[in-house]
C-alpha cells in the first residue's frame, strides 16, 4: 500500500472516495484500502475478506479495525463508481508521466466483452436471461466491456462498462471508448485494437473523432470487403516474412481497397497475416485498419493485432482464474460494479509494481505467482495452492 500511495490518483481516491453511506461508522478509506489488499491477496468474496480484517494479520495490511462482510455490502452498494474509475485513469495518466511505456512506439487501447457472474434468478438491473436450445430461461448471467493500455510490455485494465438485457457489447463498448479517452486524454493512446464486431462505420467514425486510429479484425461480417482481400492475398506471395519468436509469420498488405458505402474512409487498408507454428499448425488473420504504410509498417500494424489478445490472456483470464473476477460477492449492480472495478484496479497497481518498479538492476521480472506468496508470506498466511 506504500507503492500505491506514490500515485497521486490513489491518495486522492482515499481522501474523497465517493462514500454515499449515512452516519457511517468506519470510515471509507479503510474499506476501500481492504477491497484492494483482500485482491491483492487473491480473496474472492467479501467473507474472506471479513476473516483477513479479523485475524492477527489486520495490522500488516495496514487496516485499523475489524467489520463484517455486511459492512463491505452496504459500502459497496452506496459508493459512486465514477470517483474509482477517475482513480484508475489517474494511476495510468500518472504511470505514463513516469515513462512506463517509454520502450513503446506505439500505445494501444483494447475493448472486449465478457460475462462474470451467474445466478439461478433476477437479482439486479444488469441481470441477462440465459436460454437453453429450447428458449428456456434456465439462468441469469451479467455482461460487461473491459478497456486495457495493450503494445506496450503492461497491460493495465482501468474501466469497465456493464449492460442489461436492452444493451448490447457493441453499444457499452462505444460508451466506454468515450469515457476512457476522456478520463486519459486524447493524446494518451494512438490506437484502438477490436475484434470484428466493432468493424462498423459508426464505431471507425467515433474513433477517428476521438483522435484514434482503428486495427478491427476483418470477418465475415464484411463480405464484399472480406472476399476482395482473400482474392487478392491468395494470387501473390507474401508481401513480407520474418521470425516471432519460434512462429515464422507471413504478411499480405494493401492500403487501396474500396470502402463499404455508410464508411467516410478515402481507403481501407488491409492486412493478412498467416503465423506457422513449430508444430504444423497456422494462425490466419484479416485485419482492416485506417493507419497509412507511411504511419505504420505491416509488421507493426501485425504487432497492434496480436496486441488486442492481451485484453483476453491477461485482462480476463487473469481476472477471473486469479482475482474473482465471475465471483458475486454481492448481488447488487453498483457492488457488482464495483467489484469489478477494483480488481482492475487492482491488476493495474500490481503489474507497474512487480513490472517497472521492482524491475530494476540486472534480476529478472518476478512472476505473478511469486509476488502473490511474498505477499501472504509476509502476513504469514499460508498460500493457497491451487
């Protein structure tokens, strides 16, 4: 808590958190600092962290007193979202500021959509039916867009956007296009890498006006635009070939293909990208993109594609197998809300602490897992081993 307290957006964040309890009787630094050291320690539920504040180890997570999972509830269903998530854009402003990303030539922004949290009923406005092949309810599931910083060695999450059973991804993903380059600047990133999704002109239109360029995955979704470009690679040989690694990758590039008709693009730009691996198997991808060759390489605009499997790998993944990420600790929207927030948040301060700050001098980046039991040794917890 001492490393996080070196961000300005954090100590901000304690001093004024939003807190819309009445006459509350623990104060809402101390519960918002045990919501983040509980993740930090990989707790999912609010129980597990009502036993770390009510064991001898309190005192080395810095927490003053002890309170129930109840507490943590009724904190989290009254706390406003929007002061954690102008936190989270401050510790990435700030990270910036300290040249985090100084190695990097290019910052992207990856937006993705997932589901996290299941019940058997409607408890809450977020709440979507889960229908078997009959149509049948048999389920409620929530859903929810992430935002990550991707290409640049951190991925940090910092902004979630949920939505309900009249919302879709594609539309929670434009409003947290918008929030996100808001809070962080329109200069902060230079790119926005999606899936196929998100490869309509409305979307490429409101990213060109928040000052982005767009790398989407090119699918069926495009056919006439899909099946030029799969004519066109499949007559000549690779523009370009070089080694990934182990992967020796091929690379098909053209910028003069037309647009579809809603699109205000002069050109589309395209670029395939076939990856053989050692074992035989190969990856093959379209993307479109409005970057120029003059602006950006094939190679880097292959780079900026790989870069939006970050968001999947190490946003999701690691949320939900590490941080309970699809646990409902409380099935309230805002204390879901919340919820995820902090753990973004959380993934966020860990990654620039065990990244950039402990990497210093001639050691090795420490693993994840390692950071995770030097923690919960030093609060002399025994690690849980799976």
């Amino acid at each position: 808590m001492r490393y996080a307290a070196r961000y300005t957006g954090w100590k901000r964040y304690l001093s004024f958190p939003g807190d819309g309890r009445v006459r509350a009787r623990i104060g809402a630094a101390i519960l918002a600092q045990a919501l983040l050291v509980g993740r930090l320690l990989r707790e999912a539920s609010f129980l597990a962290i009502e036993a770390l504040v009510r064991s001898a180890t309190r005192r080395g997570m810095g927490i003053s007193r002890p309170f129930g999972d109840d507490t943590l509830g009724y904190f989290t269903e009254r706390l406003d979202p929007d002061r954690l998530r102008e936190a989270a854009a401050a510790i990435v402003r700030q990270a910036k500021r300290n040249k985090a990303f100084e190695g990097s030539r290019w910052i992207g922004l990856a937006l993705d959509g997932t589901g996290a949290g299941t019940s058997r009923e409607k408890k809450c406005e977020w709440c979507r039916p889960m229908r078997n092949q009959k149509k049948e309810i048999v389920a409620y599931g929530h859903k929810l867009v992430m935002i990550s910083i991707v290409g640049t060695g951190l991925s940090l999450p910092f902004d979630v956007e949920p939505y309900g059973p009249n919302d879709s991804e594609y539309s929670a993903g434009q409003r947290l296009l918008r929030r996100g380059v808001a809070a962080l600047g329109v200069r902060f990133a230079d790119y926005v890498v999606v899936d196929g999704e998100f490869a309509t002109a409305p979307f490429l239109h409101a990213a060109g006006d928040l000052g982005l360029k767009t790398v989407a995955r090119l699918k069926g979704n495009l056919p006439e635009l899909y099946e030029a470009a799969r004519r066109r690679f499949a007559a000549g040989t690779a523009h370009q070939t070089f080694q990934d690694g182990s992967d020796r990758v091929e690379i098909w590039d053209a910028d003069d293909f037309d647009p579809w008709q809603t699109l205000h693009w002069q050109t589309v730009r395209v670029v395939r990208y076939c990856q053989h691996k050692p074992d035989g198997r190969t990856v093959e991808a379209y993307w479109l993109t409005d970057f120029s060759s003059k602006q950006a390489g094939s190679k880097a605009i292959y780079r900026m594609a790989k870069s939006r499997w970050e968001i999947e790998n190490e946003g999701f993944n690691d949320a939900k197998n590490r941080y309970g990420f699809g646990h409902i600790c409380h099935h309230h929207a805002n204390s879901l809300l919340i919820n995820w927030l902090v753990i973004a948040l959380t993934m966020t301060l860990e990654r620039l602490y065990r990244i950039r700050y402990l990497h210093r001098g001639k050691h090795a980046v420490m693993q994840p897992v390692a950071l995770y039991r030097l923690l919960r040794s030093s609060l002399s917890i025994p690690p849980d081993s799976s």
